[in-house]
C-alpha cells in the first residue's frame, strides 16, 4: 500500500470515528422504551418487544432458524449510517471497530479475536481452509452440520485429500462426547460441531468437548449459526479454538452479516485465505506483506459498514431486553411447542424434549413433511422450515423473542386440523 493510500485511509477512519461517537450517543438516545418485566404478567413485556419488529402480522414467523426479522432499531441504525457514509461518500470502515467491541462482549472475547464476514459459512470455510493439514489429517464432525458448516471440509477433501469421521448427533447430548472419543486417531486434526444443530435442535455438550480437544491437542471448531442470540455464552469460557456465526439469525442483525472468532494466540496457525487492504502492510512493491496480528487480518476490502454497525445495535437491542430473559422465553415457546405437539397421535417429535434450545422438528406418519410444511404456510400463513436433511423428513419450529404463546397455540391447531384431514 502506498504511503499516500495509507494516509488517506487513516485520514478517512479518523472521519468516521467521529461519525461512530455522535452516532452511538443518539441511537442510545433512541432505545425503545420498554414496560418494565413483571413477572406475573409477561405478555405486556413481550407484546412491546414484538412492537419494535416489522415482521408483517399476517405472517406467524417461525423460521428464525433459517433467517431471523431485524428489529426497527436495527434497521434504522443501518439506515441512519447508509445516509451519513453516502453523504460523505466514505466506506466507514472504522465503524467496524466500536461494532467489534460490543461483539466481543456478546460472544466473551477479546475484539482482537474477532473478524467481521458476511455469513457463518464464510467463517466456517476460513477456518476449514486456513488450518495447515496435510493429506490424510482427520476432521471430526456431525452428519447434521449444516452445508455451511459440512461443505467447507468437503471441499478441503477435494482439494487437500483431508479426511472426514463423521457422528451422529445423539438426543441425549452428552453421548456426543463419547461419539465424538469413538471416532478420535492419532491423525485427528480438529473437531467441529454445531453449537445447536440445525435439523433438530440438539444443544453440544460443547465444555466437554473443548476439554477433550485440549487435552488432545485437537483444534476445536464450534459453529455457532444457531446459537448466538439464542442464549448467553462465553467463548473464552468454553475454551474453543475458533467459532463462526450469522448475525442474520438469532442476533436478529442485518443480512450478510457474519462473526468469526479465532483465540488470540492461535490467530497464526489459520492462514487468511483473502487478503486486502486491512489485513496487514505492505508499503512497496516489490516487499514482503505483513499481516496484522489481530483476526482483522481476515478482514479486506470495501464493505457494508452500515450492516457491520447494525449488528452491533442488534447486540444492544438484545441487551436492553436482557439475554438470558430472551433465552428463556425462546425455551418456554419451545417447551410449548414440543408439549402441545405431542399430544397429537400421529406426532413425532424428533427434538429431545428438554433440549435447551428454541427450535423444535417434528413429522406425522399421516402427511409428508414437505406437504405439512406447504399447508401450514399456505392455508394458515405459519412460516416453519422443512427439514429434508439426512432424510429426517419433518418440519422445524424455531421459537425467539417475537412470537408468543398464542402464535403456539395457532400452530398446534393448524397442525391438529392439517393431521386430521390428512
Ligand atoms: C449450523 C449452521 N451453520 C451454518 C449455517 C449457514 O449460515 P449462513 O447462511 O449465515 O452462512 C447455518 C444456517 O442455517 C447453520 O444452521
């Protein structure tokens, strides 16, 4: 990077930190008024939260799974930062960096150890790509990943002839540590799971897991698509090596955005796949390039900073209503989901009842999963997922901060009245 690039990208993040500080003073300014929890009368609470998304309400929205609603202060901090930057006509990359802070505090890291991409799978396939194997080093992983999560190892198969040991995710989650142990050799390189698996909503007994992996010397990767915004954790307490996430799904975050997280002093063994401007120094050519040694060396290019920073606002949003109250109302809805379901004779339920996660599968031995799935959208405008993977055949049911007992209720009736005419 010449000299004067370099001055002139200072120079403009300089402007934008400026942009960032009067920015966050008014969006705080902005928060939604919330009606304080009451425990004895939940519903006035929750009702207000639902205010704050313009989720349409001819729509029971099921599917943050699949992609999650933003909320209105989420979209208007986009907005507001889309306007200011165009304004100036600037890229505001240095909005990243009060993002990242508030990111960092979400997920327990440090901001060093935090890459900001466009989805969980661009994280999942910097880590798959980035870790040094060799021909015939092993990757242990669940048959339930998702393609986001499986496809980046496919590919390093193909191209590195890295080989893969795949589990079954058990219902009981802590027979997947003893699966996962079953499957170990000496040539096991890493080992990747869901934090949540995506098809059923089994939550990974992922401390024991890391445990496992450092007493081993096994890199360990949580993909956390399905978890973060879900309930509260701590990376650094969990101990993992490297964790990807959407912030379009539970974080409720603008589209296209993603989180990778690489434990600060393991940063050097993941090779960046793409670099650019940002990912480190180069001031003449010919010259050596030097990365940064931050997770900001994932980080390249022209990008979205409106998005970067509506996902930090998301985080807020999240905050201000209180994570784990949020994690439990995703339960709660679960639990009465699973209940409410199970009741059906034709029901099965494929997701352990007391998982601790927000989503829920289920199928009918009276109606094929893909034609549930069709009449519960098309005649009673309830937007699940169909679950077509490893042949599960069944329909998801993801619970978060929106819904409410009554949307629950709407769909166990809908599915009753589906079954019974089947
Ligand atoms: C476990 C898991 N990993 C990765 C992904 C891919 O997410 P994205 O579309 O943000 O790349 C998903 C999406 O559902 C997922 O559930």
């Amino acid at each position: 990077m010449s000299l004067d690039r370099r001055t002139f990208l200072r120079r403009a993040s300089l402007g934008a930190v400026g942009l960032t500080a009067g920015a966050q003073l008014s969006a705080a300014d902005r928060a939604p008024t919330l009606p304080t929890f009451d425990e004895r009368a939940p519903e006035k609470f929750w009702s207000a939260v639902r205010d704050q998304f313009p989720l349409s309400r001819q729509l029971t929205y099921f599917n943050t799974g699949g992609l999650g609603p933003a909320s209105t202060p989420v979209l208007a901090r986009a907005a507001e930062i889309t306007r200011q930057l165009q304004e100036k006509s600037e890229h505001g990359h240095a909005l990243h960096e009060g993002a990242r802070e508030i990111l960092a505090r979400f997920i327990g890291a440090e901001s060093a150890e935090i890459a900001f991409v466009r989805n969980a799978t661009e994280a999942n396939a910097i880590v798959a790509a980035g870790l040094k194997l060799a021909p015939g080093d092993e990757v242990i992983f669940e048959t339930h990943a998702h393609p986001g999560g499986s496809f980046p190892w496919a590919n390093q198969e193909k191209l590195r002839g890295v080989v893969l040991k795949l589990f079954e995710p058990a219902t009981d989650s802590s027979d997947n540590l003893a699966r996962i142990t079953a499957l170990l050799t000496p040539r096991t390189r890493v080992v990747q799971v869901s934090h949540v698996t995506a098809p059923t909503g089994i939550v990974m007994p992922v401390d024991a897991i890391a445990r496992l992996c450092r007493e081993r010397g096994i890199w360990f990767h949580l993909d956390g698509a399905q978890s973060a915004g879900m309930f509260p954790f701590s990376l650094h307490a969990i101990g993992c090596d490297s964790f990807a996430t959407s912030g379009h799904k539970w974080m409720g975050g603008p589209l296209e955005t993603g989180v990778l997280f690489i434990r600060r002093e393991r940063i050097i063994e993941v090779a960046p796949t793409l670099v650019g401007a940002y990912s480190g120094e180069l001031d003449f050519l010919p010259g050596e390039l030097k990365l940064v040694s931050t997770a900001l060396r994932y980080e390249y290019g022209t990008r979205n900073a409106a998005a970067i920073v509506g996902l930090g606002e998301a985080v807020l949003f999240q905050e201000r209503i209180g994570r784990a109250r949020i994690a439990a109302r995703g339960r709660e809805l679960a639990t009465r989901v699973r209940s409410g379901l199970a009741r059906l004779p034709s029901v099965e339920i494929l997701t352990p009842m007391d998982a601790p996660s927000a989503m829920t599968t289920f199928r009918s031995a009276k109606l094929p999963y893909d034609q549930l799935f069709a009449r519960l959208m098309k005649d009673h405008a309830i937007r699940c997922r169909p679950v077509s993977e490893q042949k599960l055949n069944a329909v998801r049911v993801s619970t978060h901060l929106f819904n409410s007992p009554a949307e629950i209720d709407a769909l166990i009736a809908a599915t009753e009245k589906i079954l019974r005419n089947a």
